[in-house]
C-alpha cells in the first residue's frame, strides 16, 4: 500500500513537546513560538511573523487586516482551496474569480487587471504546489490601482521569486501579508498550524492584537503598557506551545527534508518525461521566475477519462493517486453568486490534474513501481 500522504517525523517531535510540556508553558507565544517565528523572519525574509492554528486562520487574521467590508471585492484564482476565499466571504466580501494560467494551474496573472473595479480591496494569489505566481506583475497592478496582496503561501514555504532585475526573494515576503500552512500534508508539518507572516510594518501591531482575542496583551507583557484590555476585535488565533514545539523539530530538519522531496520529484520527472511527451500528457511546469520546493507532483492528463484510468490503474496496485480542487465558482456555496464568467483553464484542472504519492519515506522502488504502473 503506497498512501497518497505520510506525515514525517524527525524524531524529535515528541522531545521538545515533552519539554514545552514539564516546563509548564502550555498557552501560546512561548519559548517554541518565539524560535519558530524568529527562524522565519531571519532565513525568509519576513518582516514580523506570527504562529497560528492553521493557514485558514492565518487567512482570516489576513482579511480583518486588510479591513475587507461588506461589499468589498477579491480577486483570487478559483482553482484553490476553500480557506482561501472563506477568510474574506466571512468578513463580508465578494470574490470575482480569476482564471488559472494554459501552463500552470496558478492565477492567470494577465486577467487581473480586468476584474479590477471601484470595490476592489486586495489580490489573493495562491503559489500552487509551491510554484510562485508572477509577483512582479501582480505587484505592479496592486500598487498601480493602490491593492493589498495577500500571498497564499500555505504550499510554498522555502520557495522563491525571481524579479527581473536578479533579485531573489522567498514567497511570502512580497506581499503586503502572507499565510502558510503546517497542516500535515505539506512539506513542514505540526499536524494543523500555520503561519501569518507580516511584510507591511502598517500591520505589525494590529496583528498582534487579533492575534491575542483583540487585546494589546503583547505589549503587556513587553512592558509598553501598565494594563493590557480589549482594544480591537480578534480572536484566539494562537497555537499552544506544544504545536510550536512540534514545528520546531521539523524546522530544525528543514534542509534534509526539501533534499529528500526534490530528489523524490526529480526521480519522477526524469521517469515520466518521456512518456508524457508521447502522450500529450503534460508534468509540471515551472516558470523561469519560480523555484521548485517539491510540494507536489502531478500530472495534467488530456481528458477526465484518461486521468479515471490512470486513478483506477495505481488504484489496483495499491497506490493511491489523487485529484485537487474542484473550481470554486462551480460550487454548490458560490455558483450563484459568482459573476457567470467561463473560466475554462480551472475547469480544465479540476478534471484533469492528478497528484502522486509524495512523501519523504517514499522510496526509490515505490517511485519506480509507480512510474512503471503509469508508463506501461
Ligand atoms: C492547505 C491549504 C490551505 C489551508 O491550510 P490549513 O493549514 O489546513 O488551514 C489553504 N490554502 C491552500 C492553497 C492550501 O494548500
């Protein structure tokens, strides 16, 4: 049995879990918190970061920062998950869904200006299995029509953009704001866990307030303030110390673990190549501004039939491959709200893109066997 996901353990999970645990500190923004989040800021480059529950919740906190009203509109690609358009449906506003790209299922960067209008608040671009969007256009028209841009980064931790003058910078350090997931089936794991990083110093310490159930806390314990109260609304976005001691380990093995994911997704690439070029079957692309951090390895098959057969096939030698999202503004909740527009390249994704086994146990023979499955 080859399973689609296995969490990684690096053993030392339970170590530090068992320290944050007899040291008494069990509550959030402890020890833990303040490593993990201060790793971020030094090897990333984002300007302040705050740990949360979840990417969902990073998301949230996102859309009460960019103080998204009744109303408001935002622009993200609908082939995504469903956090990333909820966070703003639940303060409220519109989504007017973009189309993803002919070579990639990210946003198709040259269709946002056009959604653009009056009600517009921010752009939400999503670095789909880890593949960066084209920042430096989308930061051009955020700044030209005065947006925010907030990076849904949950697939793309160690991941970077290339602007056209050479300079490199990670994903989620260009955006006004930028949320990240640890959820278990990315590439650095706490089980549920995300992260807000804060790129905008104009959200630094509205942020620590939602963060702390709307109080100024935070500064509280920093000795700003005598008194800390409700300031701001907020909630309890914060994760407790042994999620953060859990990421620890895992960042601790950061470097060993995209080593051992980009070998895994290279062994693919190389082995499916050329079967995929016979076929029309298309591997994925990677545009000359991104950089590849094996979150994902997927296929993009010509019809829903062939991807069916390709399902069944593994299926049947137990190994389980899988489909993604399916188009936000078909679905049951946003269909009638969404504008009527065909966006025909989402569509296209969600019935022809399939995802491989991708783990870091996953061993060269199970790769084999699954490549020689899919190529016979
Ligand atoms: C995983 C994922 C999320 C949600 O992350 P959680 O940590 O599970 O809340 C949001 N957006 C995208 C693109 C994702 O892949």
């Amino acid at each position: 049995m080859i399973p689609f996901n296995k969490p990684y353990l690096t053993g030392k999970e339970a170590h530090y879990m068992y320290d944050a645990v007899y040291t008494g500190k069990l509550s959030g923004n402890g020890k833990f918190t303040k490593k993990c989040q201060h790793f971020f800021e030094s090897n990333y480059g984002f300007r302040k970061c705050l740990l949360t529950t979840s990417c969902t919740d990073a998301l949230e906190m996102a859309a009460i920062l960019a103080d998204i009203q009744p109303g408001d509109e935002v622009i993200m690609p609908s082939y995504t998950f469903v956090s990333t358009s909820n966070a703003f449906v639940l303060r409220g506003a519109h989504i007017r869904f973009a189309d993803s790209r002919k070579d990639h299922p990210g946003i198709d960067e040259d269709s946002i200006e056009s959604l653009i209008t009056q009600k517009t608040k921010a752009i939400v671009p999503v670095h789909y299995a880890g593949v960066g969007c084209d920042m430096e256009k989308i930061m051009s028209i955020a700044n030209k029509h005065n947006l925010l841009v907030i990076e849904d980064a949950a697939q793309a931790i160690d991941s970077y953009f290339t602007f056209s003058d050479g300079t490199k910078k990670a994903l989620g350090s260009i955006g006004h704001l930028a949320a990240f997931s640890f959820h278990e089936t990315k590439n650095i794991i706490s089980g549920e866990g995300g992260l807000l990083a804060i790129n905008d110093d104009r959200f630094s310490k509205r942020a620590e307030i939602i963060w702390e159930k709307g109080t100024n806390r935070s500064a509280f314990f920093r000795g700003e303030v005598d008194k800390y109260g409700w300031v701001d609304i907020g909630s309890s976005f914060l994760p407790s110390e042994t999620i953060a001691a859990f990421l620890w380990a895992q960042l601790e093995n950061l470097e060993n673990i995209q080593e051992k994911r980009i070998a895994i997704w290279d062994q693919y690439y190389s082995g499916l190549k050329e079967w995929a070029e016979n076929r029309n079957v298309r591997l994925p692309f990677v545009p000359h501004f991104a950089t590849n951090n094996a979150h994902m390895f997927y296929l993009v098959c010509e019809s829903v039939e062939q991807r069916t057969e390709i399902i069944e096939r593994l299926k049947s030698k137990s190994v389980s491959a899988v489909f993604h999202y399916l188009s936000l503004h078909k679905s049951p909740f946003y269909q009638s709200k969404h504008d009527g527009r065909e966006l025909s390249m989402s569509d296209f994704y969600s019935e022809c893109l399939v995802r491989l086994p991708m783990y870091y146990e996953l061993t060269e023979d199970n790769i084999d066997l699954i490549i020689g499955n899919i190529t016979r």
